[in-house]
C-alpha cells in the first residue's frame, strides 16, 4: 500500500513515521508513506499556498491550485483522494477496515480556516476525527493512516487486530499483567486457570457486559 499525505508542515510527521509499529511496517515494505509539501505545487511567488477568504472574515484559506494540481499529479486510477475536514463522515473502525483494501490513499491537510470550498469537487471522501476542531488535518492524516497500517497483514500480530474495540461491534475484554494482586485488587480466577475454553467464553461474556455498559449504541448497529 502506498500513502501519500499532503501537508505544509511536512516536519510535524517525523516522530510519527520513526517510531514503534508504523516505522516496522515501512522497513518491511508493508507501506510506502511519502509526506509531500503542497507548496511544491504552487505556482506562485514565494510558493504561496493560500488567501484570504472572499466576502471577508477570519483566517487564511488553502487555494484550489496547489491542492488540485498535487492531486492530478499524484492520482492513480486505484487512488482514493481523502480530505481531512470536522464536516466530513466521523471516522470509525469499519472505515479504516474499508480504506486497508486501496493500493492508494492520499490524504490532504488543511490547515488555518480550511479549503476552498471547490476542493470537494476534486475529492472521493471527508473524514471527520469527531466533532471538535484541531488547528490542521495533520493529526487527523496521523490518526487514519496509523487506524490503517496497523490492519494490513503483518504490521501487527493478527489476533490483537481481530479482539480489539469496534471489530463485531463489541468493546475489547479487559486485559492484566503481572502481578496477580495489587493493593488488593485481583486478576480474575479464571485467567489464572489455564482453562482456554472457560478464559474464551469469559472474555466474549466481558465484552458484551462492558460493550453494555459504555457503548450500548454498538450493539444497536450490528449492519454497521
Ligand atoms: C481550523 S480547521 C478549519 C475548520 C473549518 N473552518 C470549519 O469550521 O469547518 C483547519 C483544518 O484542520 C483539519 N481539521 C480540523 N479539525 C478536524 C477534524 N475534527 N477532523 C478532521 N480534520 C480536521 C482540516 O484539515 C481543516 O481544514
């Protein structure tokens, strides 16, 4: 899988793509991930990239061109274009399960008071991280190109990729370590047990309880 992420600030991704599971999966060839300046792709003087806005008001906005001619110049026919935006779909894990199947991601990065807005017209998907706003998409490309990686075969050991929160729905079962007690609080005796059939059922009875309690709105979407 290649992605290809459009920032201004290219250095704000350093720590991200040379550390733990993302930085494995580079050195394995398990993804190509290229961090491109948008300012390349201006034609203007001193490779601007944005104006003010039209009609007046706060802030700085992205142009069309720099944005459209990176992505006609990096578009495959097996690309999906993604622009980070608080207006777009909320993100969820069955989102990053759809994207892990694309030869191709490309992930543009606002920043300041956003894009023009004719940029959606060059676009296949908005994505939302929530319902707050962060100052660029920087931290939004990081949060789906990690949600994505992590899936593809050999990044991570499958069976911590198939228990976690949000796969059928459900919450992951509550996980403990070493030591057995601490200040009085105990590991449960059936993970002590050595019994894998009782420690299976256990957990899947934990998720569904937890699941309950926190998130009953997984439950209700089943078809999600
Ligand atoms: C300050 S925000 C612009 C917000 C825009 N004025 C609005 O209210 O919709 C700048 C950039 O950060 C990114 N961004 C901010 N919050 C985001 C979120 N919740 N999800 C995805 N991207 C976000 C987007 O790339 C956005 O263009």
């Amino acid at each position: 899988m290649k992605i290809d992420i459009l920032t201004l600030f290219p250095n704000m991704f350093q720590g991200f793509l040379t550390e733990s599971i993302i930085k494995r999966a580079i050195e394995k060839k398990l993804v190509e991930i290229n961090i491109i300046d948008f300012r390349e792709y201006s034609l203007l003087k001193h490779k601007r990239v944005d104006d003010t806005p039209y009609g007046g008001g706060a802030g700085m906005v992205l142009m069309c061109e720099p944005v459209v001619r990176a992505i006609d110049d990096l578009r495959r026919d097996d690309s999906l274009v993604i622009l980070t935006c608080p207006q777009g779909k909320t993100y969820q894990e069955s989102v990053a399960r759809k994207l892990k199947d694309y030869h191709h991601l490309i992930i543009i990065c606002g920043h300041y008071e956003g894009y023009d807005e004719r940029i959606r017209n060059f676009v296949d998907l908005e994505i939302s991280i929530g319902d707050y706003i962060l100052t660029g998409g920087e931290i939004p490309a990081m949060a789906i190109t990690d949600s994505v990686v992590r899936l593809i075969d050999g990044a991570i050991n499958k069976e911590s990729s198939t228990d976690d929160s949000y796969t059928n729905n459900l919450l992951d079962y509550p996980t403990y370590t070493k030591p057995a007690e601490f200040r009085g609080l105990k590991v449960p005796d059936v993970l002590l047990s050595g019994n894998h059939k009782k420690i299976k059922e256990y957990r899947l009875n934990e998720q569904i309880k937890k699941t309950k309690e926190k998130r009953p709105d997984l439950l209700e979407d089943k078809n999600d």
